[in-house]
C-alpha cells in the first residue's frame, strides 16, 4: 500500500498527544516530523511533550520547536483544562535525545522539499508555523498537497462565543492559509462536538489497560475522580477527529465551502466565516467536516493501542 506522507503540526496538548500516536500507529500514514508550535501551552512545553511522546512511543523522527503568534500577543490554553503541563495525568519519562537543530518552520521546510506535491500536514494548532512557512518560501505552497486541521467552526466557538481556540490564537495566520489555496479539509468544533466520547465508551476502549491505554486514559483524565470526573456530556477529542480524517478522509461526510477568517472583528477576532450558502459567490477553498462515523473513529484508536501495545 503507498503510504500517505505526514508532517505534524501540533501543540501537545492531550488531544494532540492522541492524534499524534493515532498517526504513528496507522498502517497507511508514513510520519515523517513533528513540528510544535505555541499554543495550549508556551512553545517549550509544547515542544518538550512532543519530544517525550515521539521518544516514548519510538516515533523515531525529528522533532521541532516552533513560534509564537506575530501579530497577537500569545494566550495559553488556561491549564485547568489540560493540566499544568497540558499532557492531563499523563508522566512521561524525559527524553534522553534532542530537538532537530531546525525550527519547525524549517524543518516543513526541509521535508515538503524533500517529497514535493506529496506531503499531507495534520495542523492541531495555531497555524503559526505554517503561516510563517508560506511567507519565507512562497514556492513551497504548491508542493504541499494538503493540510487537514483541527479548527475553526461553522457556528460558534469554543473559546470565545464565535471562535475556536487554535483560529483565535493566531487568526492573522489562519487567514493565510486559508487563503493559500492549498487543499484544505476543516475538521471544526461542529464535528467534534457531534462526536462525543462517553465514560462507558472509555471503559470499553481503554478496558485492555496496556501501556497505550493507560496512556490514553492519563491523558484524558480517566478513569475519573470526584474532584475531576469524566464530565457527563463526554468528551471532545478535538485533535484525534483531524488525526481519523488524515488516516481515512471517508470517515467524515464532507462539504465544499469558501471560507476566511475575520481579523478586525473587535469581539469576532478569530472566527472561521463559513460562506455555507454561497452568498460572496467566492470559489470553495475548504472541505469543511460535518459528521463523523463513531464507531471507525474507536475502531482507529482501538487498533492503535492494540499495534502500540
Ligand atoms: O479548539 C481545540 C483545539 O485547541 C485543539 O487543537 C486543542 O489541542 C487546543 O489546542
Ligand atoms: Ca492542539
């Protein structure tokens, strides 16, 4: 089977740290680098998990770190949602090797121009790098031959009542990408919150407890306590959606939208404006995710933690 290249960028961050092992473990997906960024945390953190999940899972490539918003002062993630170092009760042991001597804007750099027209990034975060990545070499933007994230919305936020976190985090950015014209599928809150993942769900998936289980389980708080239980609406995996639509797109029911991002809005700075009834008659740039088959999407992390063990 030819596998599909991927460059992940992302800022670990438990969702991240799902996805991040989903595409490791997948048979059909050859993961050629992890690129961090600022985001849920600052760029160290984010940085350092992504370096002791790439060792502790024997991802055996480079890992980066990344950039800060330039045109927006930079906000966390606040830590009680994911914990103090963003990785929920997860511990890992800290890595023995080292970040590649490139930042992550050079590192996408250096390995789309190594596979040109076949690289497909997974972007779980603010869009910084990538951004950066179209500015300092322009060329590089038809030799990317997608980029599936985990953002944005076509109705409301996350984070603020129109905005999802990683858009608002660095919307000028976004608005870069999406106006790239590189092939874009926008797996956006909508999806995500259609798809949530129960406690009993957790039981049965996590039932095996084996190293990748628990890890699972660390990173999403579960089992739950009476101080933090597993909240009765479920959870939302944000990242792991995006990681299951770069595995197998057909796992999402998909439609064609123009979409762009407000930058000036005083209290919409960050929204994701999704032109679903083509009112600005603007050429469709983002295949925008709309439903999510469930049982494919356990079935992804079910196989992951069975060939991670
Ligand atoms: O809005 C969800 C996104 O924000 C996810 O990427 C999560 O990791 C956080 O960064
Ligand atoms: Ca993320």
């Amino acid at each position: 089977m030819k596998k599909v290249p991927v460059i992940m960028d992302c800022d670990p961050g438990n969702d991240d740290a799902l996805a991040l092992i989903m595409v490791h473990a997948a048979e059909n997906i050859d993961l050629r680098a992890v690129t961090t960024v600022a985001g849920n945390l600052n760029r160290d953190i984010t940085a350092k998990n992504g370096l002791e999940i790439a060792e502790y899972f024997n991802m055996k490539v480079p890992v980066s770190k990344g950039c800060y918003p330039i045109m927006k002062k930079f906000e966390a993630l606040d830590i009680s949602i994911m914990g103090a170092a963003g990785m929920g009760n997860a511990v890992l042991p800290q890595a023995k090797g080292s970040y590649s001597p490139l930042n992550s804007v050079e590192l996408l750099h250096q390995e789309i121009r190594k596979a040109p027209g076949e690289i497909q990034i997974l972007a779980t975060a603010p869009l910084t790098n990538i951004a950066l990545l179209l500015s300092v070499y322009p060329e590089v933007r038809d030799m990317i031959k997608g980029i599936t994230m985990m953002g944005g919305a076509v109705e409301g936020g996350n984070h603020t009542p129109r905005t999802e976190f990683n858009i608002y985090t660095d919307a000028e950015a976004a608005k870069i990408v999406f106006q790239s014209g590189i092939p874009i599928r926008m797996i956006g809150i909508d999806v995500t919150y259609r798809t949530p993942v129960y406690e009993e769900e957790l039981d049965e998936l996590l039932a095996c407890r084996n190293k990748t289980a628990k890890f699972i389980g660390d990173l999403m708080f579960y089992p739950g306590t009476k101080e933090r239980p597993v909240p009765q609406e479920g959870l939302f995996i944000w990242d792991a959606l995006a990681a299951a639509a770069v595995i197998n797109p057909d796992i999402m029911t998909w439609r064609h939208h123009f979409v762009d991002v407000e930058t000036r809005g005083e209290i919409t700075y960050g929204e994701t404006v999704v032109d679903v009834k083509n009112y600005l008659k603007k050429k469709p740039n983002t295949h925008v995710a709309y439903e999510c088959n469930k049982q494919e999407f356990f079935q992804m992390i079910r196989y992951t933690i069975e060939k991670l063990g």
